[in-house]
C-alpha cells in the first residue's frame, strides 16, 4: 500500500471513529496501487477498506472488500 499519509495517522483516525476519512485515505491508496500494479498494496487496500465498512456495519460491503 503506497503511504499517502502515515500509517499510524489512518489508524488513529480509525480509532477515533473517522472513517470517512480513513475510508478516503485507502481508496487513494488503492487506486495508486492499481496504477502501479502493487498486488500487495492494493491486498492491504482491500483489507482495510473491508475492515471500515465491517465498523460501519456494512457487512455485504465488506464481505466484497475481502474476497
């Protein structure tokens, strides 16, 4: 996953409930790790745009993030 922004600045904001900012954050980060094919960028993308939509209780969300 390409930092845009440091690790523990995502976490934290996911640990303070802004996941909207979080969710924004892995999507940037997702859509750069696809434009330089980074499989295990966009893997650790996926994961943790699964995780946001799980805390969100969007579980059907979720469940498409992690396959």
């Amino acid at each position: 996953m390409i930092q845009l922004v440091g690790n523990d600045d995502v976490l934290l904001a996911q640990d303070r409930g802004e996941l909207s900012q979080a969710l924004e954050w892995y999507q940037k980060s997702l859509q750069i790790d696809e434009e330089l094919s980074n499989r295990a960028g966009m893997a650790s993308a996926y994961h943790q745009l699964g995780t946001i939509a799980q805390d969100r209780g969007e579980l059907s969300q979720a469940l498409e993030w992690y396959q």
